[in-house]
C-alpha cells in the first residue's frame, strides 16, 4: 500500500494531513490487514518527512532522477512502516526453519 498527500498552502501546518494520514495507517493495518505501508515524498519537502517520521514510518529507500518539465535532478524518499504482528511471525517462522547447525 502507499499512502499519498497533499495539501494547498493556505492550510499548511495545521495538522490535517497528520490526522488524516494516522488514521488512513491505523485503517490499512487494522480493517486492510496491510504488510506495509509507503510514503513517498521529495526530499527538499520537510513537511512530509515530519509527517512520515511522526507517524513511525522509517527511511527505506532513496530514489533518484530527472525531473522532466524542469530537467534537475531530484531525489525521492522512500519511507515504510510494517505490521510488527506479521514481522514477528516470520521471525517466528524463520527461527523454525533454520538449520540446528547455524
């Protein structure tokens, strides 16, 4: 799953998006059974790093292109947040299956 945003500047830092984006989470882990979740986001907006970082999504992934109306390199950032339930299971279920030698 990937969780996008926007928001027109007028109303900006008043914490909509973070409300909004929290409880989109909660419902993809919860009602969606979601794995994983991603925001993606530019890395010169701060705003959307704070949002992702508050909300307990960490860095993943950092992309990298040509924007092509402008032709400047831009970097995305990738970053996620897993279910800890299903982690713990494949912890659970990798432990078993490994070799006794390991």
């Amino acid at each position: 799953w990937e969780l996008g945003y926007w928001v027109v500047p007028e109303y900006s830092g008043r914490g909509y998006i973070r409300e909004a984006a929290r409880g989109v989470t909660s419902a993809l882990l919860q009602l969606h059974k979601a794995k994983k979740i991603e925001i993606q986001c530019d890395s010169r907006n701060q705003s959307s790093i704070e949002i992702a970082k508050s909300l307990g999504f960490h860095a993943e992934a950092i992309w990298s292109g040509t924007d092509p109306a402008t032709g400047q390199t831009i970097r995305r950032l990738v970053y996620a947040l897993y279910d800890l339930r299903d982690l713990l299971a494949m912890n659970e279920f990798v432990g078993k299956a490994a070799p006794s030698s390991f």
